[in-house]
C-alpha cells in the first residue's frame, strides 16, 4: 500500500501536460499561463513626474532662484517640451519630465501670480525630486511572469501593461464527475428512508470551480456493471479526467476498479496508508486520461479530491507545485493506526502572528457536516501517534 507522499508522487508522474490555447486577456484571469510575460518596455518608458506642480532646473533653485516665469503647462499625454532658463513649466502627474527640468516642486508649495510661480519660504528640495526615473522599475524584456502563472487581476495588469491584448494559457480540462451508488437519491427528487441524499457530486464540482477548474460535468450512475460500463465508456471518449465517486471499497456492490480495468484504464494504485480515504483507487486510460476513483464516504471524497486531485490538474496546467504551509495544533491529537490521519480543521491566528489549527471532530469519515467552515485539514504522520498541542504540522487548505 502506498503512503500519501508516495500517491501523489505517482500521480504526478503519470498525468500528462494539457496543451495551450490562446485568449483575450478579458477572459485571462484564473486561467494558467503558457508564455512568458515580458516587458514590452522600459518602466517607466519616461522621466515620469510624480506630482502636480512645477518642472524647474534644479541647479537655478539651488543659485537662491524661488521665482520663475511660467513657460506654458503639459499635461499626462503631452509630448515632453524644452524648458527655458529661469523659466517653469507647469507639470501634472504622468506627464514626461520636460527636456532641461529635473526637479518638480508640488503645487501645495507654490503660489501663481502675474509674475509667475513663487516658492514657499524655507522649502527645500533636491535634483530629481518627484521624477521616477526611467526604466527604474524595470528594463525592457525583463520577464515579468512566468509559464504556469495562474492569472491573478494584478498579474492582468503586467500582461496589459506589456501591450498583450491575448496570452497563451493552458486548456481547461475537461472533467468528468460520475457519482456511483444505488441508496443516492440527487436534491429535488423524492427520497424514501433506506435512500440517502447525494451529495460529493455536487460538492466535487464545487471544489473544482473554487479552485479555477469550471469545465466539469456531474453525472450519477447505480451500482450496475454494464451501465458502469456504457457511462463511463462514453466519459472516457470525451473528458481529459474523469472523478469517480464510491464503488472502490471491498463490498459486492464495487465494481469500480473492475469496471476501470475493463474498459483499459490501467491502475496506477489501490489503495492508500490514510484516514480518511484508504481505499481511493487511481489510473490512467488508453488515450492519457486521467482516473480518479475517491471512496465515497463524503469526508473521504472530500479530502481526496483535494489532497490529490486537484494538485493533479495543477500540475497538468504546467503550475509548479504549492509552497508548503504549516500551523500548529491547539490541542493534543493522539491516533494511533499506521496511517497518515487528514484532520479537518478551522484556522484562527494569534497575536504572534501564528496559524493555529482547531481539529474539527468528525464523527466518521461520513460525517460531512461537521466539515462547514473548516479551512483544510492538517497532515498527522504516520510514524506518530501522540502530537502534542503546539505541534506544527503540515496544513491544506481547501482552496489551493
Ligand atoms: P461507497 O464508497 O460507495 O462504499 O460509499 C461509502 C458511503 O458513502 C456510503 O454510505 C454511501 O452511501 C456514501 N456515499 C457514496 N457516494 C455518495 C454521494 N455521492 N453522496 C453522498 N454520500 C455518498
Ligand atoms: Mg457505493
């Protein structure tokens, strides 16, 4: 059986790279670039005057001259102008410093009259005040984003500064979520009481969207091997990944992994040493499409989909995998089974600035409400048995 660590190490090694298309950048944010962003420019392209006010020379200023004569005004847009000697031009913020200024003095310290601009009393000043020199930010062709960049609205601002109007990004996968089980009974339907409700299909789905990954179809299928084996079929033809719900465990009624089998998806594994989850199954099909078989006990699918799915279609998007993050926990855990124990939890932080960990007690690994306003769930190792409040352990939040 192999570990946690182990599956997802497997897992990435197995899932292939989806190709890229190109969009506009309206439709750019959240989506996984597959081009380097560079500079179109020098940032900024020009001497850039910071402030509203007056373009002077500086050396005049530092001669004892308070007073000058204004030349005429440019505005943000302006070609750059001359400046005259003893002379100022009045300057708006955005505008190109002027050829023969290089100081600019606000408004706020400068009164205009017939004679001119005069400045305060006692102000004092530098060469290059107010002007952000150009290319400081950056030079021209520096790369300023990287392949595998999910687009946030600041990165949207780089590609529009850059002059891109379309990025090449990633292809959305397109996913199949197929939900088994003869007992579930979807929302809206009448439900008798041996039936229950079906829940991880729609929550899959959820899970998915949060996380950037809104290609995805739910269907739900009874535990019947030949339309198993029709469905998922159809699925298989047209989906890059398929998500399976329930049927992988030992019970007569699981016919999942055979069904897989059948249908020339080879398994990678079966089976993984974790609470919740052990029996999660997992394979690739004849055309590279990757299958994930999650037992249905809804806090095992949960955590399932999230510890190894959706790093998977990540991974398939060209990202690089996830920083790792840490809390501690606020009070002793003790489990004592050889298996890495995902322990749901809601996150507070301290004075200290600290991230703690509150485990959320789940009755059994069915018990998906208590689940709600949990922010992941911490990584209890499997070599351990007792961790102590205060321990710092591996976190996953449920949004990535
Ligand atoms: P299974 O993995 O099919 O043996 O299912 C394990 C448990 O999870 C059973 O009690 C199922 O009723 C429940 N379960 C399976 N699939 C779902 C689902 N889609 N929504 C809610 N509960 C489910
Ligand atoms: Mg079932």
């Amino acid at each position: 059986m192999l570990t946690a660590a182990e599956a997802t190490k497997a897992i990435l090694a197995a899932v292939n790279t989806l190709e890229s298309e190109t969009v506009s950048l309206a439709a750019a944010t959240g989506r996984v670039l597959a081009q380097s962003v560079k500079a179109e420019r020098d940032q900024p392209p020009f001497d850039r005057v910071m402030m509203d006010g007056i373009a002077i020379a500086y050396a005049e200023f530092a001669d004892g001259n308070r007073s000058f004569q204004i030349q005429s005004t440019q505005a943000a847009g302006d070609p750059a102008q001359t400046l005259k000697p003893a002379h100022a031009i009045e300057i708006m913020t955005g505008a190109s410093l002027p050829a023969g200024a290089d100081c600019i003095i606000p408004v706020e310290r400068i009164t205009v009259n017939e004679s001119g601009a005069h400045v305060e009393a006692n102000y004092a000043t530098s060469e290059q005040q107010f002007v952000h020199a150009a290319g400081s930010d950056h030079k021209k062709d520096t790369e300023l984003l990287q392949p595998g960049t999910r687009i946030s609205p600041m990165d949207i601002a780089i590609i529009a500064s850059c002059g891109l109007a379309n990025v090449s990004v990633s292809k959305q996968p397109r996913i199949s979520v197929i939900s088994t089980g003869n007992e579930l009974i979807a929302a809206g339907e009448a439900i008798a009481a041996h039936q229950i409700r079906l829940s991880n299909g729609p929550a899959i789905v959820a899970m998915l969207e949060e996380n950037g990954y809104a290609d995805a179809t739910h269907e739900h299928l009874v535990d019947e091997p030949e339309l198993l084996r029709e469905r998922i079929a159809q699925h298989l033809q047209h989906a890059d990944v398929l998500i399976l719900s329930g049927g992988v465990s030992m019970g007569r009624a699981d016919y999942v992994p055979q069904v897989l089998h059948d249908l020339g998806v080879e398994v990678t594994f079966h089976k993984i040493s974790q609470r919740p989850g052990k029996p999660m199954w997992f394979g690739m099909g004849p055309d590279g499409q990757a299958v994930f078989a999650l037992p249905g006990n809804p806090v095992s699918t949960l955590v399932c989909a999230r510890q190894y799915v959706i790093p998977a279609l990540r991974h398939m998007s060209g990202m690089a995998a996830a920083a790792p993050q840490f809390a501690s926990l606020t009070t002793e855990v003790t489990f004592k089974p050889q298996l890495t124990n995902f322990l749901p939890v809601k996150l507070i932080s301290n004075a200290a600035g600290n991230v703690l960990a509150m485990p959320v007690h789940t009755n059994t690994s069915g018990d998906f409400a208590s689940l709600s306003g949990t922010d992941g769930y911490v990584e209890l190792a499997l070599e351990q048995s007792d961790f102590k409040t205060g321990t710092t352990v591996p976190l996953h939040r449920w949004r990535m």
